[in-house]
C-alpha cells in the first residue's frame, strides 16, 4: 500500500500483527521508519481489499520477516491515531493481532524493520514498545498454551 496515501488518511486502515511464538519465545521486531519508528512491536501491516485477515497475517509475515506462520487466534485490538501539531489526524489505524505459530524459516528482514529477537514473553517489560504490546503479547502466549 503506498505510505502517502496512509498520511493524513480520509478514514481509519486496518492492520494485522502476529505473535509468533517458536520454542516458548515470541518474535519481536523494532521498526525501521514511521510509523513507531525505533519501538519495538510485531511484525504485520495493512490488510489489502479481498484477503482475508489470516491471509494477510501470512502475507505480512513473509514480506516484512521471510518466516511461514499459521495464525492461531485473534488475541485483541489496538488503536493507533496520531495527530500532528495542529491536531489533525495524521495516522489512523486499527490493528487486529493475532497468536501465530512458526512454521519454518529463518529471520530475514525487509527495509521496514531495523533488527528481530526471540524473546521470552516476561523479557518485553524493559524495551520501549508500542502500546500494549505486552498485554497483546501475554495474551496470545495464554492462547497458544491452549491452542491445539
């Protein structure tokens, strides 16, 4: 999706994220670029007209990281909207995340992010994050426990 038309948008874009959990760690990535450039979080983006939001979890995956999920579950919500000084809205997305599994692949990231760690879940508390991107992280790890 081309990035100026995400600037100051006419309405709100829908996202998806993933959780990837591998071995009991979940994979965390910080951002290269706007937006929450330097911020860790998860790797995931826009969902494109006609595919469907686990779709769009693998296509994302791919792209931003080279590894092969299966998305397990929804796990919440987020909402992103930033406004610039003069207080329009200059950002706006909703962001649905989801536990994954990883499938097979080894990290291998694009231009978006700057670095990838498996991390075990407890170890996010210290790193600068987006929003609730711990709560979103130890909910899918609850939901991955009882997943089949």
């Amino acid at each position: 999706m081309n990035d100026s038309a995400r600037t100051y948008p006419t309405r709100p874009y829908l996202a998806v994220s993933a959780a990837i959990f591998r071995d009991g760690r979940v994979l965390i990535v910080r951002r290269a670029r706007p937006p929450a450039h330097g911020l860790y979080t998860l790797p995931g983006g826009g969902v494109e007209l006609g595919e469907t939001l686990e779709q769009a979890v693998i296509r994302e995956v791919r792209e931003e990281t080279a590894l092969e999920v299966a998305p397990v579950e929804l796990v919440g919500f987020r909402q992103a909207i930033a406004r610039d000084d003069a207080g329009r809205v200059e950002r706006h997305f909703v962001i649905l995340p989801f536990a994954a599994r990883f499938l097979a692949g080894e990290v291998s990231l694009n231009e978006e992010l700057a670095e990838a760690q498996w991390l075990v879940p407890a170890d996010i508390a210290g790193l600068k994050t987006t929003d609730g991107l711990a709560q979103i992280v130890a909910t899918a790890a609850e939901r991955m426990a009882t997943a089949r």
